[in-house]
C-alpha cells in the first residue's frame, strides 16, 4: 500500500460524547491534519461516556503505541488533558493526542462500526502504509 491509501484498525474503548464538526483549538494544527469522529463514533463515545460515568472534563485520549504485529496499535480511553497536548473537538467530543502519537495520527478519522466480526472503533488513517490480518495493528 502506498502511503496515500487508508487502513482501518479496530478497538475497543470506553469513550466520551461526539459532535459533527471537527474543531481545532487556535493553538493547534491545521484542520485537514485534525484527529476526527464520525457522527456514529462520536454517538458512542457519547453512549460509553453515559454508562461508565465518565467526568465530564476528561477527553478521549487518541493513543498510538509500539506493539501488534505490524509495529504500531491505536488505542483510546478518557484522560485529563495534558500540558502539550493536541486538542481537538469532533461532533462535540473533545479528543487530545499527546504530540509524539500525534505524529502518526494527522489526518485520521475514527469510525465506529458493528458487523458480524463483532463492533469497535475502526481508524482511518491516511500515514498507515499497512496493516496486519486481524485489523489491530498498523506500519508507517
């Protein structure tokens, strides 16, 4: 795959609500490198963030870390925002990526989908020049 095309990753996460607009906060990059939500992923990050009673001042962390078999793995969950942080607001979820993570994640839309394979959030990610057979991973 060339590093144009798009490969979707799924995770399972415990999420926050979701708006439509993806919004940048002056500080941070350019929109068309901002970290996204679909309507249905933000809807369900909205739905976990309800069941786990999640507060409302932590964001959904946007992770990327070593490991899965094709190098790197996304994974999400609500944190406190930190010094240094990206921050965005997509579909009226605020997400923050730490920059180094950032740096692997410009441009990346999060769906959620459920099929018959089971549901999870799936990336969109336009820098993954590939992905491993089980969908969990991604290389660069």
């Amino acid at each position: 795959m060339s590093a144009e095309s798009t490969t979707e990753t799924e995770t399972r996460t415990t999420a926050e609500p979701v708006t439509t607009e993806a919004h940048v906060h002056d500080d941070a990059p350019e929109m068309d490198a901002a970290l996204r939500l679909t309507e249905i992923a933000a809807e369900k990050v909205r739905e976990i963030r309800e069941q786990e009673n999640i507060e409302p001042h932590y964001a959904l962390r946007v992770k990327v870390m070593g490991g899965g078999c094709n190098g790197f793995q996304y994974d999400l969950f609500f944190d406190e925002p930190a010094e240094g942080d990206n921050e965005f607001e997509s579909h009226g979820v605020k997400l923050v990526s730490d920059p180094m993570s950032y740096m692997y994640l410009m441009g990346t839309s999060i769906d959620y989908v459920e099929g018959l394979q089971g549901a999870g959030f799936k990336f969109n990610n336009p820098t993954a020049t590939g992905s491993c057979g089980c969908g969990s991973s991604f290389s660069v």
